[in-house]
C-alpha cells in the first residue's frame, strides 16, 4: 500500500497561491480558515528568498494524534492522519503541537469561541460513508477514493507541490536535484518538513489505525 506524503520543491515555487485557492474552492473551505498557505521567507532578498507551500504533512508520529485529549485522530492505510469532528472539542491541543500549523479553528463571538478544528485531509475525507455528502460538508471532496491524487498538487502550475506515493515523489524529487547539479546549481538537497514529518528515508511506515478503533468510523 502506498504511503501517501507530500513534498514542496521550494526552487519552484512561485508564490502564485494557485495551490490555496484549488483546495478552498474544490473542498468549499469556509472563509477564515486556510487548510494549505503559502509562506515566503527572506522576503525581497535576492538570491535568498523562499516561498513554500505548508499544510498538514501527515506525519509518521503525528504530535497532534498524541496530544489530543478526545483521541479523535486516526491514521488511514495510506498514511493520511484523519480526525472526527463529531469527536472534536476544539480545545486545540493539536495547533500547538503541530510543527506545521496545520490546525485551524474558526473563532466566534467577542469572546473568540473556538470551532470544531479543521485541517488538510490530503483530499481523503473523513469517517464518514465516501463520497456522501455529511463527508463533504464536514471534510471536503474524498478525491483518493476517486483514484485521484490532492487537487493542490495537481493544480501546481510549476509542479512544486507534489504529493502522492512517498517513494515516487521522493526519486521525482532527487532527479530534479541530480539534474540541477548536473547543470552547476547546487541548492540544498534538503526537503522542507521531510524529516520533521517522515523521520530519515529509512524509515518504517507507520501503522494505520485499526479499524475497530477509528473514532466515530461509519460504514
């Protein structure tokens, strides 16, 4: 089975957004919340400026499954970390676990009451029956049970975003980097967020969540 996992190739990217917008308009992201964003450093600096695209990476050993307090992530056969909003508190443990910022919570009242949290699905859905609507309001398009691949990724204009098996991605990735030396560049051959994420290359997948104990899974 393949294991699913996403890689942003920050020579490039160009800042253009498309990966937001195909992920908020094809999942109907409500406003004020941002599942991908685009985050620009060294801004201005020639040379040195970076623009990278960050979401959720699902991780290998996700802190957001280990701090929540309701247990409502689980991990798909695929790798994809999940959760149930019916589960849910919003008490955002996982925002302030999560190297990546990936949680989002929409804020209400004057008081700024959270909402139930929201992440990247990798465009896999929820518990939820597949491709039902309660899956899509609450989740968004299932496209990997479409046999497609996350629309952020295939909306990328340069191919920067990619996502997909982790080890096609991964030797996609080291020949661009193996044909940009060949011509006299040498970028850094590091993967923003790999190894955060996935741990080194030589790691061994992580074990999806048993059936049985997915929070709230239905048929």
């Amino acid at each position: 089975m393949a294991r699913m996992k996403f890689i942003c190739d920050t020579e490039r990217c160009i800042e253009c957004n498309g990966c937001v917008t195909a992920c908020k308009n094809d999942n109907e992201v409500p406003w004020g919340v941002n599942r991908r964003r685009v985050v620009t450093v060294n801004d201005g600096i020639i040379g040195k400026e970076k623009s990278i695209s960050v979401a959720c990476m699902h991780c290998s050993d996700a802190p957001c499954m280990a701090v929540c307090p309701v247990d409502c992530f689980y991990r798909t056969d695929e790798g994809v970390v999940l959760h149930d909003k019916d589960i849910c508190i919003g008490c955002g443990y996982c925002s302030l676990a999560c190297p990546f910022g990936a949680p989002q919570f929409l804020s209400s009242g004057a008081f700024g009451v959270r909402s139930k949290m929201d992440k990247c699905t990798f465009c896999s859905g929820g518990p939820e029956a597949n491709g039902s609507v309660a899956e899509f309001q609450k989740y968004g398009r299932n496209r990997l049970a479409e046999g497609k691949l996350p629309l952020c990724a295939e909306m990328c204009s340069t191919k920067a975003l990619i996502g997909g098996d982790g080890e096609v991605i991964s030797a996609i990735y080291a020949k661009r980097v193996s044909v940009r030396e060949s011509n006299g560049r040498y970028p850094s051959n590091d993967i923003f967020g790999w190894t955060t994420a996935y741990g080194p290359m030589d790691s061994l997948a992580p074990k999806p969540t048993p059936a049985a104990k997915i929070p709230g899974a239905k048929s």
